[in-house]
C-alpha cells in the first residue's frame, strides 16, 4: 500500500489536504477532558513523546478480552476512532492509539515498534514501516500492510506464517481531537489453536500490559458468555490485587438468548459470584447495520438508551450510572484522574533513577576524543588518576577518594599492592629460611634412602625433600664436609683448612638461591601485573582504549622486570666469589659455636672418666692430689684427630656464614631487585608526563574514539536531554 502524503510543490495546498481530516467524531461528546484530566494527560503525552515511554511505564487504558469480546466497539467508543472489525486483523497484534492534541496541525500516521526479540536487522526494517494517511475509512489497508511487515498470515496462502506477532503497531492521531490519550488494544486471549507458540505468544503479550501498575485494565467480556471461561477475569486479578485499576465491561447484551437478562444483570450490578473492586459497565454495541453506517457517537448513545429503556431491562433495576459508553466515559475520567495522581510521582522517581544511571553511562564514557587535543586531555586526566591510584597501592594509602577500589573482597586483598608484596617478601624469607640449604640436617633418616662413599669408604646417608633439598644426618653432613675438605687441601698445616674449603661448601649450600630468588621476583611480577591490570579497569571504561594503554604499560613493566633480573644475576655472582662478611654475627656465631664444641666434648670427656674412673660415682676432694687425678684422667681421654678438628671448624664457620649471607641476600633481593626497579618505578609506566609527549599518531592510535562510542555518547546525552525535559513536563 502506497504512503498516503501531501505533495511538498504547494506546502499551502497540502496543509488543505491535511485539514480535511475531521475530528469532530473524536473530539465531540467525549467525556475525558477534565482541566486536571487534561493537563495531566497532556503532561504525560509529552513525556511519551519524547520516548520515555520505551523505557519507564506511563499511564495508559488497554482493552483486552477473548477474541469477539466486543473490544474494537469499546475501544472506538471510548477514543471516537472507527476501528474495522472485519476477519479480525485487529487483534492479530498489539495496536497502541495515541491521541494528540495540537489545533495547528492534523497528522494521522501508523509505525511499527518491533518486539524486543527481534534482532537488530528485524528491528531496522520494522522501524522503516510509515503510513501517513488522511482517512479513517484507510486503517484496514494499513492494518494489512502492517501484518504483512510482521511477517503474520493475514491471507490463507500463508499457512506457514505465524497468526500473531508480539511487535506493536502504533496509531499516532494529532489534530484538533481535544483529547491527549493512550489506549491499547490487545489480541483477544485464545486457549486452543492448531499451533500451540500462537497461544504462548499471545498470553505473553497480554501479561506484559497487564502487570504493569500503571495500566488501566478494561476487561471486555460478552454478556453471552460465562464470566467464569473469561481468563481475562483471573489474569486482572492477578496483577492488579488491590483491584484499583480493573473495569469489567459487558459487550453484546442484544446478542443473549431470551430469558438470561436476569444473569447479566446481576453481573452488571456486581452481585454475582465474580465481583471486581470496580465493578461492571454494560455497553451495547452498534449493530452490523449500525456500523455500515458509520453511527456517530450521539447516535450511538440515542440507541443505546432506547435500548436499555426497553423491556425486559428496565425492570432489572440496573444502576444507570453503570449502562451504556457515556457513563464509562465519566468513569473512566474519574479513575484516569486518580489512577494518574496515583502513579505520577512513582513516574517522576523511576526518571530520576534513569537519569543517574544514564549519567553515570555518560561518565564511564569518558571526555569526547576525536581530535588530537581532545584525546591528549583524556589521556592526560586517566593517567593522572591511574598514577594516584599506583601510588596510592605503593604506599598502603587504601582509603581516601578510591578507597572502593582497595576494598577488601572476601579473603582477596590483591589490590593492595604494599600488603601483598610484604607478604610475599614474607613467604620468600621464610621459604629461604627453611628450604634455601642445598643440604639440611634432620634428626631421623629417610625411609627411602640414597647413599654416596667418602674416599676412605665411609657411607654418607642421604634422601630428597618434596622441595628438592637433600636430606642429611648429622653424620653424613661431617662425611660430606670431609670429603670436600680432602678435595681442597694446600699448603696448610693439620688441623687448619685451606680458605677455599668455606667457599666451596657455602657455593654448595647457596646453589638453590637462584631459582628461589627467581620465582619470588616471578610472584612479585604476577601480582604487579594483576594489580595494574585491576587499576586500568578502575580508571578506564573503554575497553578498546584500556588494552591500548595496557600494552604500553606491560612493555614498560616487562622492561623493570628485565633490569630486576640483572639486578639479580649481579647478587648472585656476588654470592659465588670468596665468602666475606663484616657482620659481628659471624664471630659472635663462630664464639657461640666453638663453646658449645668444646662443652660438648669436656662433657663426654668427664662422663667417660666417671665410668671408668670413679665407677659412675664422681667424687673430687678440694686437695691438690684430687685435682690432679682429675686433670690427668682427662688429658688421657682427650684425642685430637687434626682433620675432624679442621672440619668441625669448618662446618662451623659454614653455618655462622650462612646465617649471615642468607639474611643479606634476601633483604638485597627485596630492596635492590624488587623494590629498587619493580616497585619503585611503577607509578612512572603511565604518568601525565609521559603521555604530553606523545606525538599525534601515538594518541590517535591509543585513544581515538570509536564510531560506536561517538554514537553511544550522542545517544546517552540525547537521552539525558530527553530525560531532564521529561522530568520538567512532571514538575507542574
């Protein structure tokens, strides 16, 4: 079907085409037009124009019944349109009637809003539907056409198509019509059909109108049917418990067999088992000759009076506040007043929630970038705060402005950096502490045992540790010392060891110190990369932009983790020259050692000479004869083997350096290595700085904004606008 438009080569002679529409039938003798009811409904018109409505519920009549309910009749009579009836192409989807009123122009035009299942080139070719039309006598070829872009079987060669469609298709009437009204007229409920998606579909689209609070419910029932078959009945009831925005409406009382007045009555007057908090309207609609030809709605209320004037109704005594289209019209003007003052301020709050969502969209969004400068700005703003975030974690400094950043998520606290690389130095001093010895003496052998020889033959026990140190016994560690005191032997006399045999025992001890120290910078590594990736979410919204930045930022981190590394290998080579240390530690380690030697050998001594001498009971008289028993007993039992005393001194001296070595070189490792050029330096990966002097190319490839984002904004702030001039319409 052809677009119906005035001609734009006589502007003046197609606002006379324009003006022949007449609104008399729609404007004249309808009762919705109360000065509250009609600055309310104006108000709210103007907030469904500016598309509002898409996204908050607005107050708004919808017709709903079982199909041949008598709804199109109700409806016509309520808004003044003639709606067609024939093969029921109304009720094959949703038709939303929008009643505007504006005396300077008149406009009938008929669009399509797509349901939200669609997809986007489903909705883009629904969206292109437009129909202009300049008489009511073209809405059956306009409802045809619109179920054909639907995709709905609206002829019998269309077996295959769908029978309903859950897109909307919208009557928008601006004129002289005195009335400012959205009503909505439903597909009629249907419980058997030959394809059961039809009866889900519809059911679906009735319950999304119905549910809403702000929906004005007028349930048609046919006075020819049992109250209690009509679902449309239990479904008001469901979503409208407090029964304050439900009417039921009885259609086709000339259409009942003689002798059931009586039924319908009772049902008009709300005395029949099924009652609604807002009772019952009894409407008789135009009969088929009627409507061929066109009843005005003067004559309509004529025939509805002579009808209910007549017997048997006028004797069932029916409230006459409660017959015929009139009355309802006067009702519904009443409850349309309520139902609006009711509803507007819970209106008024949703746009504000809106508003702020979308403000806080806006500002995820980020400043527009699409010039150099523009761009320079951003990224001068994001890396001033992603600089004071870095620092911030630096320094432990968790509150303040971005203290929802460090918030602590169950037992996670990785975004805070200072915390978990002390606790990771932690781990890395304690794990040195206990597993740094290539060797470790325990009190008890392994079950599973591996076994090495000295050169003179002497077994050495020996097993791993699931950390890879070699378990020892105390005798295997003298066995080991031992051997590699024979294999480094000089010029030194018995009982002393050469200064390579220290050296050559610690290298041995410390050879696990490189991979530890390796995997903590590893660790530490892993935690600043999460940390910063974290901060980069924080900071910046657009994804694109953040994995831009993210990759300059990784190469500058990997470039610190490289110079820690070097820093690394620098201790380490460090560690295999020649032991040497000025810490007192050492000798006061090498003291406490050599004491604790030499008590432990006076003790074996004098509990060998008891035994012996004394026969287990030891007695030394205060005479010079007495302690000189004492004395030479002693010296007899005092054997100086020069190699177990040099390597005894040894062993000793490996231990005392150890201690010493290992301390320095984890606090080396966490201060030179990790905090000298990992830590330290992060707060300069991306720093205002930095990013002024980026030259043009630099800041267009990392930040320049995208189509969508340009378009997202534009949308965002339109909405904002839309929103805000929405939120002025409610104020009054």
């Amino acid at each position: 079907m052809e677009t119906l438009t005035p001609t734009s080569e006589d502007p003046e002679s197609s606002e006379e085409q324009w003006t022949a529409i007449d609104f008399r039938r729609v404007r004249d003798e309808l009762g919705l037009q109360s000065s509250r009811t009609s600055q309310r409904l104006n108000q709210i018109d103007r907030v469904r124009a500016n598309g509002v409505g898409d996204h908050v519920a607005l107050p708004q009549l919808v017709v709903c019944g079982d199909q041949s309910a008598g709804k199109s009749s109700v409806l016509e009579g309520i808004s003044g349109i003639p709606f067609p009836r024939q093969d029921g192409l109304c009720t094959r989807f949703a038709t939303e009637i929008v009643l505007r009123h504006t005396p300077q122009a008149n406009r009938m035009t008929a669009t399509i809003n797509a349901h939200s299942s669609r997809d986007d080139e489903e909705r883009k070719r629904l969206a292109s539907f437009r129909k202009e039309f300049r008489d009511f006598a073209e809405l059956p070829g306009i409802i045809e056409a619109a179920g054909q872009h639907m995709g709905i079987r609206v002829s019998e060669d269309q077996a295959d198509a769908p029978a309903f469609a859950a897109d909307v298709l919208r009557l928008e009437l601006v004129g002289n019509t005195g009335l400012h009204l959205t009503i909505v007229d439903l597909p009629g409920l249907i419980s058997v059909s030959e394809n059961e998606r039809d009866v889900q579909l519809v059911s679906d689209l009735v319950d999304s109108y119905l549910e809403s609070s702000r929906t004005i419910v007028l349930a048609v029932v046919p006075a020819s049917s049992d109250v209690d078959t009509q679902g449309i009945i239990q479904r008001a009831r469901r979503y409208d418990k407090d029964g304050v925005r439900t009417v039921g409406i009885i259609t086709k009382p000339d259409l009942i067999n003689t002798g059931t007045e009586q039924r319908v009555a009772r049902l008009a007057k709300n005395l029949d088992r099924t009652k609604l908090n807002l009772g019952f309207f009894l409407l008789k609609n135009p009969a088929p000759a009627d409507l061929r030809e066109s009843l005005s709605p003067t004559a309509r209320k004529r025939a509805e009076q002579d009808f209910f004037s007549s017997e048997p109704w006028r004797s069932l005594e029916l409230d006459p506040s409660r017959v015929g289209i009139e009355n309802l019209r006067v009702f519904l003007q009443d409850l349309l007043d309520n139902h609006i003052e009711r509803e507007l301020p819970k209106v008024r709050q949703e746009l504000r929630e809106l508003l702020e969502r979308n403000s806080q969209d806006i500002a995820a969004l980020g400043l527009e970038r699409n010039t150099a400068g523009q761009i320079r700005i951003y990224l001068t703003q994001i890396s001033a705060e992603f600089h004071g975030l870095v620092r911030a974690g630096i320094d432990g400094d968790y509150g303040g402005r971005d203290a929802i950043f460090f918030d602590v998520q169950g037992e996670s606290f990785a975004n805070r950096l200072r915390a978990v690389v002390h606790f990771e130095n932690e781990k890395f001093a304690n794990y040195m502490r206990d597993y740094g010895q290539t060797r470790k003496i325990v009190c008890q052998k392994d079950d599973h045992q591996s076994s090495g020889s000295d050169p003179s033959g002497q077994e050495m026990e020996s097993s791993l540790n699931e950390e890879g140190q070699i378990l020892v016994s105390k005798e295997a560690m003298v066995a080991w010392v031992e051997q590699v005191y024979h294999r480094t032997r000089g010029r030194e006399l018995p009982g002393s060891y050469n200064h390579t045999l220290l050296a050559e025992l610690f290298h041995s001890q410390s050879k696990r110190w490189g991979k530890i120290a390796r995997d903590h910078v590893d660790a530490v590594a892993s935690l600043v990369s999460n940390f910063l990736q974290a901060a980069l979410k924080f900071v910046i919204k657009d994804t694109k932009v953040r994995q831009n930045i993210q990759v300059c930022i990784e190469k500058s981190v990997q470039a610190k983790i490289k110079c820690a590394i070097n820093e690394l290998t620098l201790l380490l080579e460090d560690e295999t020259r020649q032991p040497l240390t000025y810490n007192h530690y050492f000798t006061d380690n090498i003291q406490k050692a050599r004491h604790e030697h030499s008590k432990r050998q006076i003790q074996d001594s004098m509990d060998n000479a008891i035994q012996t001498d004394w026969n287990g009971k030891f007695h030394v008289s205060n005479s010079s004869e007495g302690i000189q028993k004492l004395v030479t007993s002693l010296q007899g039992r005092v054997v100086v083997d020069m190699t177990k005393q040099a390597c005894c001194e040894a062993q000793n001296d490996l231990n005392a350096y150890y201690k010493v070595a290992m301390k320095t070189f984890v606090d080396n490792v966490c201060r030179q290595v990790i905090e000298r050029h990992i830590i330290a330096k992060l707060p300069s990966v991306f720093e205002p700085v930095l990013v002024s002097g980026y030259e043009t190319d630099e800041l267009l490839r990392l930040a320049a904004e995208s189509v969508q984002t340009s378009i997202r904004r534009d949308e965002a702030r339109h909405f904002q606008e839309v929103l805000e001039r929405s939120l002025d319409d409610l104020s009054v």
